[in-house]
C-alpha cells in the first residue's frame, strides 16, 4: 500500500442520526414527541432553540455532527421523561 494513503488523515464514517428521524414526514410519534406545545410545556429543553434545529432538519438543510447528536440527545431524553417519568403512556406510538 503507498505510504502516503497508509498515513493519510483517517475518518471515522458517521451514518446521520438525527436526520433519519425527518426523512417521512409521516412520523406522527416523532412530530408529536417534538411539538412545540409539548417541549415547551415540559420544559427540559428551550423549545424555541430546538424548533430551529428541526425545521433546519426538515428544509433538507446540511446540518453537523453536534446537529444530529442534539437531535438523538432531545429524542432521548424525551423517550426517558415519557416512558419512565410519566409512566409510558405518552410514550407509545398513536394508534397502540
């Protein structure tokens, strides 16, 4: 193998994580999850900092590694507050 691609600079390759959850326009748990009404309501997360990331999202915008770690962090932590501190209920898909 040439030694300049042996000691060439390496990146990890980084499938997009937040960005599958925006890809369906059609996820009605994920948009529910994510309301505005909701995550200002709750107040764990600013609900005005995250309608921006999530509408970056959705107009197909390029968006980061940090973009799409926040996006799984705020999945996350509300899939925690719903299934564990409200007791589930809010947690399941429509329909269930």
């Amino acid at each position: 193998m040439p030694s300049s691609i042996l000691h060439r600079h390496k990146q990890p390759h980084r499938a997009p994580e937040g960005r599958g959850f925006f890809a369906d326009s059609g996820n009605g748990y994920v948009e529910d999850v994510l309301s505005f009404r909701r995550v200002e309501m709750e107040g764990i997360v600013d609900a005005s900092s995250m309608s921006q990331l999530i509408d970056k999202c959705r107009a197909g915008c390029a968006i980061g590694v940090k973009d799409d770690m926040a996006i799984v962090g705020i999945l996350s932590t509300k899939l925690i507050v719903d299934h564990f501190i409200r007791g589930g209920e809010q947690a399941r898909p429509h329909g269930n």
